[in-house]
C-alpha cells in the first residue's frame, strides 16, 4: 500500500511539473504571437499615415499650383499615391526646396571712395546724409591735423531772402551751399538764437551763417549805391 502511495505521489509530481512546463511554453508562445501581431499593426498604421500624409501634402501641392498657374492641375489616370521623389520634386519646383532661394553674396562693384576729411571717427558728428546739414559749436571750432577745413562766415538777410558771402556778394544757389531748410532754424545746436553752423561735405567747407534782420537791398546795395553817388 505504501508502495502505490509513493507511486501516484510521483504520477501527481510529474504531472504537475507537465502542466507547469505546458504553461509556460503556451505564455511565451501567446507573447511572441502578439509582438508580431503588435508590429504588423504598428507598420500598417504607420504605412496608411504615411499614404495619408503623402496624399494630403500633394493636395495642397496641387492647390498652391492652381493658384499660381490660375487652372486646374490634370488628376492623373491612376490613383496611385505619389513618391517620396516626387513630392521632393514638386516641392523644389514651388522654390521651397533648399536648392533654390539661396542668395548669393553680393560682388563688390567699382572702387571704395577716397577718403573724406569728415569721414574720420567722431562721437559728436551727425550722419545726414549727402546735402548740407546743421553742426554744433564744438564741432565748427575743432581743428583737422590732417587736412585745413575752410570755415567761411556767410550773411543770411532775412528781409528780402538773400544769402551773402564774406564780400557782401549774393550767394544764387543758396540751397546747394548751405540747404535753404537750414536758414530756418537759427539757435539749433550753436546756442545762440541767431548763429547756425552748417557743413557742406560735397564743397568740403564748414559756414558760419548770421542772422540779419534787415534788406540785402538796403543794407549792402544801398551802401554801395551810396558809395557810388559820393564819387
């Protein structure tokens, strides 16, 4: 009796062992079974986005060619989705692929201008481009080591608008000497309300222009006229 006890005690033993072994063999069976049927899902989702997206972008190719040609694109005979290639090439062709629109650095043209006495660095010069234009009291005073700048005192007559040198003679294109926008605004930057400064870079000449209240006319011809008659 103890003999068939120690028997079905072995049977149960190995049967147990069976099943246990069966299970685990059945687990690792079901898991690889699903990992590919997980991959194959993965690579069918990810190949119908990718058609999708190809579909979608050649649409808006299409569109954005429509509106530049203003007709319609030919749909082609077969419904095939388009390559990878040939959305590249569509895409250039619109000047958004990276083989257009890259802008090549400009040549330099001619000779660089020689050197001006008022191109030197200065903290206190004003950029205003080609005309004449206003400048401060400091900077009429400083003195170039390089180059003798002429600084000439012109006479602006209000009463009748006429622009005189240092001989009493009228200035004709005051605009070209002085800018005739700058005779109206005396005080600006030399700090007295009848004195204004102007540097002229084309004529290389620094002005000192005053303010006179009176007539040309009658202040310098009329002299001059007196002048005559007394002789």
């Amino acid at each position: 009796m103890k003999n068939v006890l120690i028997a079905l005690g072995g049977v149960a033993v190995g049967l147990a062992g069976g099943i246990l072994g069966a299970r685990q063999i059945l687990i690792k069976k079901m898991e690889e079974e699903y990992q590919i049927r997980l991959e194959d899902e993965v690579a069918k989702t990810t190949a119908f986005l990718n058609e999708k997206f190809k579909a979608e972008t050649l649409e808006l190719v299409n569109q954005t060619l429509e509106k530049r040609d203003g007709k319609p694109r030919e749909t082609p005979e077969d419904d095939s989705p388009a390559t990878t290639e040939q959305l590249e090439k569509v895409v250039t062709a619109l000047r958004y692929g990276p083989q257009v629109g890259t802008v090549a650095p400009a040549k330099p043209t001619g000779s660089l201008p020689k050197r001006n006495v008022f191109e030197q660095p200065d903290k206190k010069k004003h950029k205003t481009g080609d005309g004449p234009f206003i400048i401060d009291q400091e900077l009429f005073l400083q003195e170039d080591n390089e180059r003798s700048v002429p600084k000439i005192t012109l006479t602006w007559f209000a009463g009748d608008g006429v622009l005189s040198d240092e001989s009493d003679e009228p200035i004709e294109d005051i605009d070209h000497v002085v800018g005739r926008a700058n005779l109206d605004r005396f005080g600006h930057k030399s700090n007295d309300s009848r004195v204004v400064y102007i540097r002229n870079h084309k004529l290389g000449a620094d002005y000192e222009v005053l303010l006179h209240d009176g007539m040309y006319a009658e202040v310098v011809a009329g002299e001059v006229n007196t002048k005559r008659n007394r002789t």
